[in-house]
C-alpha cells in the first residue's frame, strides 16, 4: 500500500536522509568525449538527495518512476554505463527501507503495464 501524504515514517525516513555527509562520500568525476565547446571534458555527478527524499516520499507510482529515474544518473549509480559508485553504500539501507512500500503496486504496474 503506497504511504500516505505525511506519514511520519516517511518523514523520519527523508530527514535521515538529509542528515548524511554526501559530500564527504568519494565521488569519481566522469569524463566526457569532448564533442562541442558546451560539453565538459569532465563532469561530476549529481547529489542522490533529492531522488532519495522523493522517493521516500512518493505517493504514486509515476512520482516512484520519476525519483528512480533521478537516481540512476546520480552519485550512486549510472544506468547507462552500468556504474556502481561509493555512496550506493551508504544510499541502500535507505533504498532497502523503502522498497517494501511500492514492491506491490510496482509488481501490479509490471503485470497490467497501467498506472
């Protein structure tokens, strides 16, 4: 069953979530071909706060989407080059809390293909 608006789970969950030193996590810094003047050779990654905090805070399954969406071109993980980075340590005991909370609609999703 999805969490309800101010669930006091879920607001524990997000200031938990605030209260990490991210920053203080070894980043890499990525390099990118450089195809243009406006692309950097190097670029870093983005912080996984927000898409953490909007994921334990989500109330539908597109907000899910959208948040998951946000955390897989983060500082925990890069889809698309199949990246795991350092602060996936510190983000799964986050993303193990919150999982439980979705697994049936998202398995419903998965089955119907509707949301």
């Amino acid at each position: 069953m999805p969490w309800t608006e101010g669930c006091h789970h879920e607001r524990v969950l997000a200031d938990e979530i605030n209260a990490v030193d991210w920053l203080a996590i070894p980043t890499p810094r990525l390099h990118v071909p450089r195809v243009g003047r406006d692309v950097p050779e190097w670029f870093d990654l983005r912080s996984p706060v927000p898409g953490l905090r909007d994921l334990a805070t989500a109330t539908n399954i597109p907000a899910v989407a959208e948040a998951a969406t946000y955390l897989t071109s983060s500082s925990i993980l890069r889809g698309h080059m199949g990246a795991v980075f350092p602060a996936a340590v510190t983000a799964a005991p986050f993303l193990l809390r919150i999982s439980p909370h979705w697994r049936f609609e998202i398995a419903e999703v998965a089955r119907t293909g509707r949301i």
